[in-house]
C-alpha cells in the first residue's frame, strides 16, 4: 500500500519538476515524431499526451504502476483526435503481445524503473521489426566531477524522488539492449541541477 508521501506529496513534486520548462523542451525534442501505434513507458501524468502530433500516430498506450499518475494521465490534455488508452502495469512485464506497437516513446521513466534491462527488453519485444524506440532520459553524466556527486547524493535522491536514479546510463544502456541507436543528442538541460540536469536524447530501431 502507498505511503501518505507516496500518495499526495510525491505526484505534486514530480509535476513541478517533470513539467519545467527545459524538462517538457526536451520531451518536445521527442515526442512528436511518435508514428503510428505507440506504446508508452510510465506514462505517469500524462505530461507527454500534449505533445504527439495527432496526424502521425494512430492511437497511444500507456502504462504505469501507480493509480494516483494514471488518474492524473486520464484527465490529461490531448488534441482531441488522439486516441489514447492508459493501463496498469510495469515497463519490466508489459502486458502486450509480441510485435503490437510501431514505436514505444520513453522519457525520463529508465531513471526509475526497477529493471532498465527488463524494462528495454520488453520494449524491443513489443515493438514490430522496423519498430522506432524514441527516448529521451537523464542519467549519469560524462563529466567526472558530476558523476562523483551523483553517486553520493542518489540514495537520498532516491527515497525523496519516487526511486528516481541519477547514475544510470542511458544510450549505452539502450545500444546494450540489442536497438540500433539512428540518431543521439547530449546536454545539460538548462537551469537544472547538474546532478540532475545530463539529458540524452534520440531514435533506436528493432531489427
């Protein structure tokens, strides 16, 4: 059973901070180009459902393991052509079959998963041969200063920030996971923490 802070305080701090300016210009880096069928990963609020071009994408699904985020991602604002349909469930055992979906759209969801391996296999077996996997992460920087810094303040950064890790690779983790990574951009988003603030961004395909 969710915790009081789990419940109330967390959904509140996770929109301030997951629909900042420079956090939703990264989304806008990404989410439009979303074809098709599409799956998304932790689709919590919903923050992202603005943001698809309702010409391009047939339907979108999402998923997410908390009720609180998917009642909050139901009433989220949409073009209303979109169709879109939020489920139950984890990114590590998608409750989809083999092959469903043209493109499966991750933003800021590896930092948090429990699994980034299960999470990106499930990704790859839903996804049609050609499939895109769209992304756009934070994680452990390349800087080494920074990356000293991530380290010790990620396990308190986790227990206040719903499990979210500063310290996980992001493209070498998704090149790892069997996708062949078409395109990657890098930066520190603007006005974030460092710890906090190293995006990567790009397409991946399934072959």
């Amino acid at each position: 059973m969710a915790s009081l802070y789990d419940r109330f305080v967390l959904p509140v701090m996770l929109k301030c901070a997951c629909s900042s300016p420079g956090i939703m210009k990264q989304r806008a880096k990404i989410v439009p180009l979303a074809p098709g069928r599409g799956l998304e990963l932790g689709i919590g609020m919903g923050l992202n459902l603005a943001l698809y071009d309702a010409d391009k994408v047939e339907s979108v699904t999402g998923v997410d393991p908390a009720a609180e985020l998917r009642a909050l991602a139901q009433a989220a604002p949409r073009d209303p052509r979109l169709s879109v349909n939020v489920e139950a469930g984890t990114a590590e055992a998608l409750p989809f079959d083999d092959g469903r979906f043209d493109c499966v759209v991750c933003t800021f969801t590896l930092c948090s998963v429990h699994t980034p391996s299960a999470a990106l296999s499930e990704a790859r077996r839903v996804l049609k041969p050609g499939g895109r996997f769209l992304f756009c992460e934070h994680g452990l920087a390349p800087d080494a200063d920074v990356a000293k810094w991530q380290r010790r303040v990620e396990p308190i950064w986790k227990r206040i920030a719903g499990g979210c890790h500063l310290t996980r690779p992001i493209t070498s983790a998704i090149a790892g996971a069997g996708f062949t990574v078409t395109r990657q951009d890098s930066m520190y988003i603007p006005k974030a923490p460092r710890i906090a603030g190293w995006s990567e961004w790009g397409e991946a395909t399934v072959i």
